[in-house]
C-alpha cells in the first residue's frame, strides 16, 4: 500500500510539473505575442502618422478645373481611370492616382521601420480618397480644394505579427461667419452691448417685405474668447452665447467669467461653452501696398484725378471695375460733403476710409470688398458720419477686411448691410438704427440701441476650410 501511494504521490507531482510548465510556456507565448503585437501596432501607427504628414506638408493639391476634372467626384470613393483612387507604399497594393510623381512620392516617403527589442517593426500605408471638392474661399476668394482620406497604416514585426490601424483626415467645410458677432479677445467686455443693442436674424435670400428683411427673433447668436457684458433692461441677445469661458457674475483679469449682466438685460437662448478658443486667421496684407496720399469725394468733386474706371455720376462719382475680380487701388478715401460714391464689384485696396458729411456708399453690384490697411492710421474705417446703401441686404455684397489692430467704427443704417473681418481691431457698432449682416473682431462695443440682424444664409455660402481633423480611428490583428 506505501509504495502504491508514493508511486500515485509521485503521478500527481508529475501531472501538476507538467501543468505548470504547460501552464509557464503558454504564458511566455502569449506575452511574446502581445509584445510583438504591439510592437507592429506601433508600426502601424507610424505609417499612418507618416501618411497623415506627407498628405498634410508634401502632397500636391489638384486646385484647377483642369486638375479636378481627373477626379469623378460624385461617389465615395473617388474614382480615377475606373477603379479608386489610391496612394501607396505597401507592394501588395497597387496605387492609382492621375499624376505618376505624386503616386511615387508617395510610396517613396510613406515606409521604414523601428528598431525593437527582438528584432525590426516595419510600417507602410495605404490611402484612399473618399471625397475630394473645391469651394470659393470666404477669406481668399480662390477656389480651394478640400479632401478626405481613408488612410491604412500595416506594421509588422517579421512573420510573426502584423496589424493594421486605419483613420481618416479630412478638413471640414465651415462658414467663415457663424456668428452675428464674433470678438477674439480673450479678456473681460471682449464684447459689450448696452443702451438697448439687439441681435437676432433674418434670410438674404427670402423675398424683402415693404424693402427690407423680415427679421426673426432667434438665431442672433453671438460668440467670443473671452467675456460678453450686457447692460441695459432691454439690452437683449436673441440667441445664444457661446464661450471657452464658464460662470456668470462679475468679470476679473483671474477670473474671466462667461457673462456679466446688469440692469434686466438677457441672453435668450443660454451659454454654450467652446472647448478651446477660436483661432481666426489675419487677413494677407495686399501687395502691393496702396499709398497714404489723400483721395477724396464730394457730392461736387466728381472723379479724384487719376483714378481710373472713374466717372461722374449724380451727386458724386461711380467706379466701375473691368471685372469683379479687378483691383482698385486709393490712398486714405474720405467721402464728404453729402458724397454719393457708387461702387460696382471689385477688390478696392485702400489705405483707410472715412464717411462724414452725410456722405453715402451706394452698392451698385457685388461683391465690393474693401481691403483696408490702416498704415498710421489709429481709425482705418470709420463709418459714422454717413450711411451704407445696399439694397440687396446680401452683406456678402460689401466686405471690409482689415488686418490691424486699429479702431474700425460703424454706425447702423436702413439699409446698412455688410460684413466686417477684422479679427484684431477693436469695433465700435453705434446708431439707434439696423446692422444687416455679421461681424468678427477684435473687441466689439455695440451700443446705441443698435439692432445686429445675423443673415443665417451666410452659413451656407460665406465658407472656408476648416483645420484638418482625424477621425475614425481603429484597428485589426491577422
């Protein structure tokens, strides 16, 4: 019986040795597959960073019809002569692409490996463009293209491991005015609105009642860095209020407070909280630069000598530039003197501009984009001394942009419509009267009972392409 129980003793000894070497090989198995797994997810990674990158810095955008046109762009995923279009660095799949450098580029740039501790983790990629457009630029007036990649990253490490990590990047469309107004400051009365200022909307596109826009008592939403103070009981925002800022009450350089309220005054739609600041960029300084001379109208002045594409007109003078897209040069305009100045589209490149005297800017056609550049000038734009026509109440028809941190000063109109860049300068809105369109600036003071009427069409046709964003993100083990 001793020795039947030792031998069964040493049998269940034996079986639990072998378990647990079992036990011990699985386990150093599995901790080496994890290893090299994540060794060749890492790779995998590499390749779509090194993906991303050159599509970002070294990729040549299709920008012309002619480019474009390679492309059918109607369906997801872009075709090119039949089949997808492709740019790739891993041999097991063909690229396809309608200019043969940017495919090699590609294939060249996109590829390597990363030394790891048993060996060499190898990545390549594969991207396929899933939407590729162009749009108008809101800030350039050029066309731009816009695109969306499905990019597939394949890292591994020998035969042992291979894992692929897919993402796409694309750069979204958004309108360059999605606020009636918008202040990029970042300080305490960023923006400010007292003596009755109002904001709310209304449609350029909808047919006009009596001559003007029925105005709707919503979507007059505003937007800043920093904080908004209302004053004033029927001081009143007609939307909401959206900030990286949080809290209500009173404002402080150490605590900058979303919104400070006094006297009854409201915002009607609530605080919205931005997760980081918005970043809007400044405006190219023309080249080249106009002069500082001095370039005057008045109601009997007619044309300035040598202004060309000038002629007399009715209580003053109307350019009229050979194409939209013509550039008219003058120094700092002031318009006097009950002053009719009528404009017809066109870039008009100025050094400041100045309406007093009852004087009137009369919008014949559009766009009319100013282009001010403010050289010694603390008040580039002011408007308060006359009045802007545009009976279209399309702001989208007369466009100030200026990039400097001078005053701009604006006073309101019936039939005052426009929309003003001017990211870096500090605004002034006055006028017991109607604003018709949308701002972004600086620091805004809106005061006088000035009514801003935010036209919502701008968030379909003002556009620009925004930052490029990574989505989609995942991956998968063979």
């Amino acid at each position: 019986m001793a020795l039947v129980l030792a031998m069964f003793m040493v049998l269940i000894v034996s079986l639990v040795g072998v378990a647990a070497m079992v036990v011990t090989r699985t386990e150093t198995l599995s901790s080496m597959q994890y290893r090299t797994t994540s060794q060749a997810r890492y790779a995998a990674e590499s390749g779509v960073h090194h993906a991303v990158n050159h599509l970002m810095n070294d990729y040549p955008t299709p920008e012309t019809a002619a480019e474009l046109a390679s492309f059918v762009q109607t369906q997801s995923a872009v075709e090119f002569d039949g089949a997808e279009v492709v740019l790739s660095s891993d041999d097991a799949t063909d690229g396809n692409y309608p200019v043969e450098a940017t495919k090699t580029a590609f294939h060249d740039a996109v590829s390597g490996s990363l030394d790891v501790s048993n060996g060499t983790a190898s990545y390549t990629a594969v991207a396929r463009l899933r939407s590729i457009r162009s749009i108008t630029d809101a800030f350039s007036g050029a066309p731009t293209t816009v695109q969306a990649w499905e990019i597939t990253g394949i890292g591994a490490v020998g035969d042992r491991a291979e894992v692929e990590v897919s993402a796409v990047i694309e750069q979204p469309v958004v309108p360059m005015f999605r606020y009636a107004a918008f202040a990029t400051a970042t300080g305490c009365a960023a923006m400010s609105f007292a003596g009755g200022a109002t904001t709310d909307s209304y449609d350029s596109s909808a047919a006009l009642v009596g001559g003007v826009p029925v105005v709707s008592p919503g979507d007059g939403n505003v937007g800043t860095n920093g904080n908004v103070t209302e004053a004033g009981n029927t001081t009143t925002l007609n939307g909401s209020l959206s900030t990286p800022r949080s809290g209500v009450g009173a404002c402080t350089q150490g605590n900058v407070t979303a919104l400070t309220l006094a006297g009854g005054a409201s915002v009607e739609d609530g605080l919205v909280e931005l997760p980081q600041n918005v970043a809007f960029p400044t405006p190219e300084t023309p080249s080249p630069l106009p002069p500082t001379s001095a370039t005057g109208f008045s109601k009997t002045s007619g044309c300035p000598a040598g202004l060309a594409n000038c002629a007399v007109s009715a209580n003053g003078a109307t350019i009229t530039p050979p194409t939209p897209t013509s550039v008219i040069t003058m120094g700092n305009v002031s318009l006097t003197a009950q002053a009719d100045l009528r404009l017809h589209a066109g870039t008009y490149v100025v050094n400041s501009l100045t309406m007093q005297g009852n004087s009137r800017i009369i919008v014949e056609s559009g766009p009319v984009i100013f282009k001010v550049v403010g050289a010694n000038q603390a008040t580039p734009i002011d408007l308060t001394g006359g009045a802007i026509s545009n009976p279209s109440f399309d702001p989208s028809d007369l466009q100030f942009v200026y990039g400097g941190t001078g005053v701009v000063k604006i006073a309101g109109g019936a039939q005052n419509a426009a929309l003003l860049y001017a990211p870096n300068a500090s605004t002034a809105l006055t006028g017991n009267n109607d604003f018709y369109g949308a701002l972004v600036t600086g620091v805004l003071t809106a005061t006088g009972g000035v009514n801003i009427h935010y036209d919502r069409r701008l968030g379909k046709t003002m556009l620009t392409a925004g930052n490029t964003t990574m989505s989609k993100f995942t991956w998968r083990v063979f």
